[in-house]
C-alpha cells in the first residue's frame, strides 16, 4: 500500500489541525496517509510551500480563493488563490482540490473560474453550519480522481479518459430529492429476518401512490443493506420524498414489529447507467441523505435544513405537517447537521 501525501494550505490553525484528524480517519481503511498541514498568513506564502520537484505531493488542498468575510485581508483573495490551484496543477500526477466558504447563488461563476484554473474537485463550504459537505466524500473524490490519474499511487490501471468497463454513456448530474430509510437494531436479526424486512420496505414503496407512479428514468433505488435510499430527479418530485415518507411511517408504525427512520434531503448527485441496465446515484447529497436518517430515531422522519428551507417552508401552509428543528445532531466525525422534525398536524411545533 503506498502513501498519498497531502498538502493542506490553510490560514487558520485550528482548521488545519482539524483537517489533518479528519482525513487520517477517512483514508485509514484504505490507504497510509501523510497529512502536511501548513498555516499560512498569505498567499505569497502558500505558494512558497507547493511542490518544487515532480510528485512531491499527491493532493494539494486549499480554501485560499475569497478573503474570509470577518477579515480585510486581501491577501487571501481569490486571483492569488487561483494561482495556488495552478502552481499544484504545474506538477505532473498532483490532483488539486479547493474549497470555499459560500454557495453556487452566491458565486455563480466560482466554480467555472476554479476549473478553468485546473482545478480537479471543488467544493463549496456551508455558510449554515460552517463545514464543508462531507470529508468521507471528499476523500472519495480524492481517491476516484488518484486513481484515473497517470501520477495516482493507488495501484489501480486505469488511465486518464479511459473508458470504463462497466459505465455506460458519461454521467448525468440531476438535482436530486432522496428519501433514505432503515431499519433500527437490523443487524440484532437474523438473515431471514432482514430479508423480511427489505421485502417490506420495498412493497411498501411499491405501493406508496406517489412511487409507484414514478417513471424509470426518474427514479433509482439503491439498497444499503439494512434499508435503502430512493432518488428521484425532476422539479415535480421535490415534495414526494416528503409525502411518502410520512406515508409510510404512519404504515410501517401501524403494520409492524420494528422500527423505521427516515431521512429526507436534496442535492445535486451524478447519476449513471451501468451496462447490466441498472443505475446508480453518486455524490454527496446521497450520503448525507443517509446522514440525516441515521440521526433519526425510530419511527421519526427528519429532513435537512436546506431541504427544509427550500422546498417546505415556502410550501409550509399546504405540506399538512408541521416541523421543529432540532439542535445538536452531529455525524461521527462531529460535522453538524441540520435538521427538522417532522411532528404531527395538530402538533403546537411552529414551521
């Protein structure tokens, strides 16, 4: 197993020792990491610590593009931080990541100047909560674009732009609605049992009146194991994650002897079609779907806050639902979530 070494140029200290605990932990499974985290006050200074020789790091991450908000310093700003991403981008094999702090409404053309810029991932980081989307994401993307690289260290053959064996066509990026579902304690069962189980999430789907009007290319079902998250595309499927959901809470509390959660959230993922015919959702708004649910407890529904924002409260006096936020729900790695819970009509909960 070979070592990915990776640079990360940041300006606050705390973050950067943050970063550097988070991405040990999410590489750890796969691969031996080095993290070199560096503070730097400036820009002139960050590039003074990019890669001089060939490969000398694999990844180069840096959030240098906006000056923080809270600060005049314009050394952070974004010209000299475009100019971190190209100096990575100027040794051969090095994938270069960039965040920033904001949302693709408030720099509409960020991410189109970051990619011209070379730029091989990008993300935004949440004005909300404070963090960025995901590291379990972040390092995935980091590992899928490694290992299509000709400079990846991670044994893998393919080449850039090879095609692959089992994709068909180029993905699709769709903005997604998800309902993720499991079941509580489903691994106390025996393999009857959770067979049972997944029998009857999925008629209930089957019968739910909104799914079972969906059209295939309109809808993905992926099977996690102990449940299983349903994505659907199209601006008139926003609501029916939410509708169905609390259709079948009210079923599966009613009808049987275990408990289901269920989580709610929307985002862009990239959607494929692979060549047995099948499809699968990839991004980071299908995991954190599943990390909205996996902070439910049973029989509770809870959707994200952006899911929240966007497509309930401006629908909240004909949703027939009321919904209370709820503080403190964190991931394993203690990135904040955002949340609403969905109580019944005649709750005093104010939407």
């Amino acid at each position: 197993m070979n070592t990915i070494r990776v640079l990360f140029v940041e300006h606050d200290e705390r973050i950067a020792t943050a970063t550097e605990n988070n991405l040990k932990i999410e590489f750890a499974n796969q691969h031996d990491i080095e993290i070199v985290p560096k503070k730097c006050d400036s820009v002139v200074q960050a590039l003074g610590l990019l890669p001089k020789g060939q490969n000398s790091y694999d990844v180069v991450v840096t959030d240098l593009l906006f000056p923080d908000e809270n600060s005049p310093d314009d050394r952070l700003g974004r010209p000299e931080g475009m100019r971190v991403v190209r100096q990575a981008k100027l040794t051969p094999g090095v994938v270069a990541v960039a965040l920033t702090i904001g949302s693709s409404e408030k720099y509409p053309r960020l991410e189109q100047e970051t990619r011209e810029a070379g730029v091989d991932i990008f993300r935004f980081r949440s004005e909300i909560s404070g963090s960025y989307t995901g590291w379990s994401d972040l390092v995935d993307e980091i590992y899928a674009t490694l290992s299509g690289s000709a400079g990846a260290r991670a044994n893998v053959a393919a080449q850039p732009n090879s095609p692959s064996p089992i994709l068909r066509g180029e993905p699709e990026t769709r903005e997604t609605y998800f309902l993720a579902m499991d079941t509580v304690q489903f691994s106390t069962r025996t393999d009857a049992q959770q067979l049972t189980i997944l029998r009857d999430l999925l008629s209930g789907c089957e019968h739910d009146e909104d799914l079972r009007r969906l059209r295939r290319d309109e809808c993905v079902y992926l099977i996690t194991g102990d449940g299983l998250i349903i994505g659907l595309s199209g601006d008139h499927n926003a609501l029916v994650p939410l509708k169905s959901a609390m259709r079948l809470r009210r079923l599966n509390a009613e009808l049987r002897g275990y408990q289901v959660r269920y989580g709610v959230h929307y985002g862009p993922a990239n959607w494929l079609n692979l060549v047995d015919g099948s499809r699968q959702l990839i991004g980071h708004a299908v995991n954190w779907s599943a990390r909205v649910m996996s902070a439910a407890g049973g029989n509770e529904l809870l959707v994200s806050g952006e899911y929240y924002r966007q497509q309930i409260h401006p629908r909240r006096d004909v949703i027939g639902a009321s919904f209370m936020e709820v503080a403190g729900l964190v991931t394993k790695l203690g990135e904040p979530i955002a949340a609403w819970r969905a109580v019944a009509p005649d709750s005093t909960a104010t939407s």
